[in-house]
C-alpha cells in the first residue's frame, strides 16, 4: 500500500483528476453512448497518470536538489524504477483504450501525449516549454467528439479555446517555483519573460479565448444568456486579477485568479460543446 499510495503522489493528483473530470464532462456533452464514455475517461486518465509519473521520475535530481520533501520519489517512499514501470503500464492502458474508440482518437491522443512526455523530457527547459500545452491541450477537445461512432474534430473555437486554456496553466502554474527551477538550469518561457508578463499573457488568452467560445457557440445555435454569463464571469475575474496584480504585483492570489478564470473557461467549453 506505501508503493501505491507514493505511485499515486507522483501522478500530480490534482491535475490528472481536473483533466479527467474534464474528458467526462466533455464526452457527456459531445453525446456519447455510455460505454464509449466510460472508455474515454479511463484512456484519458491512465493517460494522465503516464505524464505525471514520468514527470517526477525525470526530475528527481532537480527535486531533490532544492529539496522537495513533498514528492514521494525525492522522499524514497517508491523506487525511481517502479515509477517508470508504472508509467508505461498506464501509458499503454491509455493507448489499447484510445485505439477501443477508433484510430482518430488515438492518433489524436498519441499527439497529446507526445508532446506531454516530450515538455518533461526537455522542452520544460527552452523557449519552446508553451508548445506542448497549446498542442496537447487544444487536441484534448477533440478527443470526445473523435470518440463517436462518426469522428469528427472539436469546433475550432473548442480548440483554441482549450489550447489557451493549456497556455494559461502552464504560464501561471510554474511561476511559484521559480527560483527552484533556476537553480537547476530550467529556463521555460514563463521564466524567461517573467511573473508579471506571464500572467498578463495567460489572462488575455483567457479572455480572448471566452469571447471566441461565444461568438462560435452563438453561431452553431447556444443558448445566448448562458454563454455571455460564462463571459462575462471570466472577464470580471481578469479585470481583478490585473486590479490585483497593480496593487500586489503577480503574488500567488494573483496566480489563483487566474485559474479561476481558467476553471470558469473550461466551464463554458464544456456547456458550449453540450448546447451548440
């Protein structure tokens, strides 16, 4: 049980449930027969577990250098060797499932995952460390719609929306560790431009990316209060997190604002792809 629990710590928890959380809400949305539901959930999700174990497997020299007692590998509650085996045994779960739904959604989760596993094998550390989410992340819409009997693409709007949704995690989610990173040579993007340009850039993608999911929403028929309200709540919380950033500078409420706003996006995706 200590070997699963510590497995279980080095997924990133959190994160790995909000994106399967996200993949149930989207499959409903997108009208998928149960079973083809309960496929995608547990693709996406073993998935996610692939890229979070690989995560902390990569980096547990950087971890254990600036001394991260919170990650179960740096604290020797698993061996590196089982959190690689894990990894691949869920990496393969996910792509046997994938394949289940049709060859369009697993080369679309390949794609995914790819570049997921390739931002911790090495693009973390260079400019190009926002590509892998924009990609991943703007694919990750698809994977419903590509899960159907007759597969077909996310909206456009869905997927930009999702790839600014990605950008935004990935621009405010390093930025509390990022002395840590410095000292162990990792220079992404947000580290190179920035607290304060990060977060402007993750918000107006945010917001951009609300009034993109409301005017194509619209267009393909949603319910116009209910998409505006979304709107309107994520430009609201992005007036604040700018108010609060003046005020304070990019402090980690600044950074919560943020994915709040982030949330509330995904929120009026997931309605948008029901309703349309």
């Amino acid at each position: 049980m200590r070997t699963v629990r510590a497995l279980w710590g080095a997924t990133h928890p959190g994160p790995s449930l909000v994106v399967t959380v996200l993949s149930l809400a989207l499959g409903v949305a997108a009208g998928l027969e149960p079973w083809r539901i309960v496929v995608l959930v547990v693709a996406v999700f073993a998935g996610q577990i692939s890229v979070g174990l690989s995560n902390d497997a990569i980096d547990l020299f950087r971890d254990a250098t600036v001394g991260r007692a919170d990650k179960p590998l740096v604290r020797g509650d698993t061996r590196v060797r089982t959190a690689w085996i894990a990894a691949l045994i869920a990496l393969g779960v996910a792509l046997i499932l994938s394949a289940v739904l049709g060859w369009a959604m697993l080369i679309a989760h390949v794609i995914a995952l790819v570049f997921a596993w390739g931002y911790n094998a090495g693009l973390k550390a260079t400019p190009l460390s926002l590509v892998p989410f924009l990609v991943s992340f703007g694919i990750f819409p698809s994977l419903a719609t590509l899960s159907a009997p007759v597969p077909q693409p996310a909206a456009v709007w869905a997927s930009f929306a999702g790839a600014m949704l990605g950008a935004a995690v990935h621009l405010t989610n390093v930025l509390p560790d990022l002395e840590d990173d410095r000292r162990t040579g990792v220079r992404g993007l947000p580290h190179r431009i920035g607290p304060t340009a990060s977060v402007v850039l993750a918000v107006a993608g945010i917001v951009v990316a609300a009034i993109a999911v409301l005017v194509g929403s619209l267009i393909e028929g949603a319910a116009p209060v209910v998409m505006a309200l979304f709107a309107v709540a994520v430009i609201v919380i992005a007036g604040a997190v700018m108010i609060r950033m003046r005020r304070r500078g990019a402090d980690r409420t600044g950074f919560r604002l943020v994915m709040g706003a982030a949330l509330v996006l995904a929120l009026q995706l997931v309605v948008a792809s029901g309703t349309a």
